[in-house]
C-alpha cells in the first residue's frame, strides 16, 4: 500500500508512506506565504525520488484543520485535484491528530494546541489508551485561558507556557503530513473511519460580500 499524505494546516508538507507507516519521502517549508507554490513541486519531487506515479498510489490523506482560511484550502484543494486525476480515494484527518504522537509519553489526558493567530489556539483533548489516542473534545478555538489545565503538546503550547502546561521537549511541534499519514495509516489497517475533506476552519471567513450600495439621493 502507497499513500501520499499532504497538509497545510500550519505548515506546507507532504509525505508518501507504505501500508506499514514507513516513510518513503517527505517535503516540508514553514513559509506559510507560498503554500500554492510550492505544494505541487514538493509532492512531484517525492514521487519522482521515489520512481512512483501517482497512478501507483492507493490512496490519498488530507489534514482538513483547523486551520488559517488560506492555507487550508491549499492542501485540500491540491489534494482534491489530485485524487480526481488520478482517481484515488481521498480521506480527510484532522490536523491536531497529527500534531504528535503524545500518548507513547505515558500521558492518560492531554491537550493538543496550535496556534491559531489572534491570541488564540485551535486545541482538541485526547485520552490515551492500548497505544492509540482517542478524541474526547474538540476541536475548537480559544483564547489559551479557556483551554483545561492538561499536559499540553504542541506550538500553541509553547507559545503561552504562562497559561498552558506546556511540555517543553514538544512545545513547538507542528502538525505534518507525515505525522497525519501515519495516522491515517493505522485507522485503515483497523478498518476504522476517517472523515471527508470538509475543512474545519471554526472561523468565519474575514472576506465578507458586500452588502447593496446606499442611494446616493
């Protein structure tokens, strides 16, 4: 089994995994401004590396959020196209899922944020259990304040250890594509659901449509 994994829900990356969560290659730049660009280069480069076509894959992983406006609806976009063109099937997963693997920390309860602008963080808590974490709330966006006082993963985190018990050797950790597809990778070995590719922006966007002109007389 081949799965390409993309996600742009903080960072623009993508990764192509074997049935068994190996990594074949991966792509990954933090500049948040060229996620359009550079996101198809990126994933040509790890198929050609990797001598497969995109015909050979079997499935396709997007992280559907939360996420910036912009951003998010790079990856799914791309994502989308691709999976159409080469008639694929495409699953969503949510980014917070893949922003680490804290339960194999031994941690029961934990929270999961990242930064989400504004003063605020997209967070989700997680309960560990037989080697899997398993969603209890979420997710959502907050001001840090308003997120419970759990052991907390992830660059939300790090960004207010002041109000969030941030761990510090994972106060920085991003979501990835590679992480996500992993994740992806050991919900369909189980044969357990994942979601469609709707975003999960939890904002509403900040372009509005004009309202109608004002009479001039």
């Amino acid at each position: 089994m081949l799965i390409l994994s993309i996600d742009t829900s903080a960072i623009a990356s993508a990764a192509l995994l074997t049935g068994e969560g190996e990594t074949v290659g991966t792509f990954a730049t933090e500049d948040t401004r060229t996620h359009a660009e550079v996101l198809a280069p990126g994933i040509h480069g790890i198929l050609t590396a990797a001598g497969v076509t995109g015909t050979q894959l079997d499935a396709l992983v997007v992280g559907v959020g939360p996420g910036p406006f912009t951003g998010l609806r790079s990856g799914i976009a791309t994502a989308r196209s691709l999976a159409f063109a080469w008639n694929k099937p495409l699953h969503g997963v949510m980014s917070l899922d893949a922003a680490l693997d804290a339960w194999r920390l031994g941690v029961d309860e934990f929270i999961v944020a990242t930064d989400a602008r504004r003063k605020e963080v997209y967070w989700a808590r997680y309960f560990s259990t037989g080697g899997t974490h398993q969603l209890i709330d979420g997710p959502h966006v907050s001001p840090p304040a308003d997120v419970p006082e759990l052991p907390a993963y992830g660059r939300g985190a790090g960004l207010y250890p002041e109000l969030l018990r941030a761990v510090p050797d994972f106060a920085g950790t991003q979501p990835t594509a590679e992480a996500l597809g992993r994740t992806a990778v050991v919900n369909l070995v189980r044969g357990l659901p994942l979601l469609d590719t709707t975003p999960l922006y939890l904002r509403e966007s900040d372009a509005k449509v004009p309202g109608p002109r004002k009479r001039a007389l």
